[in-house]
C-alpha cells in the first residue's frame, strides 16, 4: 500500500514587532494609543496557549483593535507571564504588537513612532518566518 505524506506551508499574513518596556502592559497601551493614535482595548478573555494535548500551558495579557477604515487588525500581547513566554527563543522582548493583514500599515514607519514613545527602550521587526513559535500568532 502507498504511503502518502501531506506537508503545508505556513503562511503568515501579518507583520510583527517585538517591544522592550519596563511599564506594565496598561501603561504601554495607553502610550501607543496616544502617539499612534491606535484605540488598543483589553480583550475580556486572555491570549490562551495550550500544549500538544489540549491543556492550557499558559496565558497572556491581550489587547485588540480592529481597524475599519483601513481593514487591520491590531493585536498587542504580552509576551512574558508568571515565567513563561509566548515565544520562548526571544525572551528578551516583553510585548508583541501584531498586524494583521501584512502590507497594508507602513511598518517601518509604525516602528519609527514607536521609538519616540518614552515608555518604550526599544522595538525591533521581526520576521515570522524566522521564528520557531510564529504559529502562536495566527488567530
């Protein structure tokens, strides 16, 4: 009998960057909210991830905001809670914003805003091809 192997490939459309702060998850919302002029609200339910049988390994703080002139939606997740982290292989960072819907916001430009935000030590493009964990951002 034949053998059959089914192989997918990822595909992520949505572009993501890392952030480093020393403020609380709140406080770099509102920072972002009032520079960018995004309107991040905190989701009533948490980022939940689960492990390879279904339970729940961890759970990270999220905001979320869907922006209807343009059709983007915003997601801004902690990346680090109670010692464990959203993406591991960069424990460094301790907030992700992701845009989803990749091309549409000039995120070179995004990045360079959030630069001046005082909060913010600094923020950094990432590819999600390169991550082990980028599966992690698909909604």
């Amino acid at each position: 009998m034949a053998k059959y192997t089914l192989s997918l490939e990822d595909d992520f459309n949505y572009d993501l960057i890392g952030l480093c702060s020393h403020q609380g998850d709140y406080r770099v919302c509102w920072s972002i909210n009032e520079r960018i002029g995004l309107r991040l609200q905190k989701s009533t339910e948490p980022y939940m991830v689960s492990g390879k049988k279904g339970a729940i390994t961890s759970s990270h703080s999220l905001y979320e905001w869907f922006d209807e002139e343009e059709n983007v939606n915003y997601y801004f997740i902690q990346n680090k809670n109670e010692g464990k982290f959203l993406v591991p292989e960069k424990a460094q960072i301790d907030f992700f914003l992701v845009i989803k819907d990749a091309g549409v916001v000039d995120v070179e430009s995004l990045l360079g805003e959030l630069r001046k935000i005082s909060c913010i030590l600094t923020a950094f493009i990432f590819d999600p091809y390169e991550l082990k964990s980028a599966n992690k951002f698909i909604f």
